[in-house]
C-alpha cells in the first residue's frame, strides 16, 4: 500500500496521541475504535476506585482484547470450515438422486 492512498490521523488513547497512517475505508473504524478503548479505560478506572495506573489498564484491555481475538480465530479456524464443508458434502451424497 503507497502512502499516497494514506491520510494520516491522530487517534488519542489514555490521554496520549498517537499519529497513523490509514486508508479512507479504514479512517472511522480506527477512530471508533480509540474511543472504544478510551471507555473502557474510563470504566476500569472507575471501578477500581482510580488504584490502577493506566499501564495496568492498558494491559488488562491488551489481555481482553488478546482473548476476543483468539477466540474469533479459533471458531473461524479453516480446518473448522473444512469439516463442516465435509459433512454437508457427505450429507448431500447420501441424497438419493431421481431419474
């Protein structure tokens, strides 16, 4: 991808800016996004009564987020599809064809 399809943006999390380079198409997802985690960092703070710094918070999220991640990776695994793909296949075959 050519930085010329790029405009770059400044997405602040935790009080910290940091400056990306994204595509048109990506541009709203990734803002959505930083504010998504800037609420759940307002929430964790919250309700541990302020006692966590934000590096604590920052990792807790990476640990979530981490977490959805592999499991949406596991339930969409190809070998998972393969299987299923399979089983229909073998479940049609087993369809008696008219003349």
């Amino acid at each position: 991808m050519s930085k010329e399809n790029l405009h770059s943006i400044k997405v602040e999390i935790a009080g910290r800016s940091y400056p990306l380079f994204v595509t048109d198409k990506e541009r709203e997802a990734v803002l959505l996004l930083g504010e998504k985690i800037n609420e759940e960092i307002n929430d964790l703070h919250a309700r541990y009564a302020n006692s966590l710094v934000k590096q604590d918070i920052m990792a807790m999220l990476l640990l979530t987020y981490g977490k959805k991640m592999q499991e949406l990776e596991e339930s969409t695994s190809l070998p998972s599809i393969e299987d299923k793909i399979n089983q229909l296949q073998n479940l049609l075959s087993e369809i008696p064809l008219e003349d």
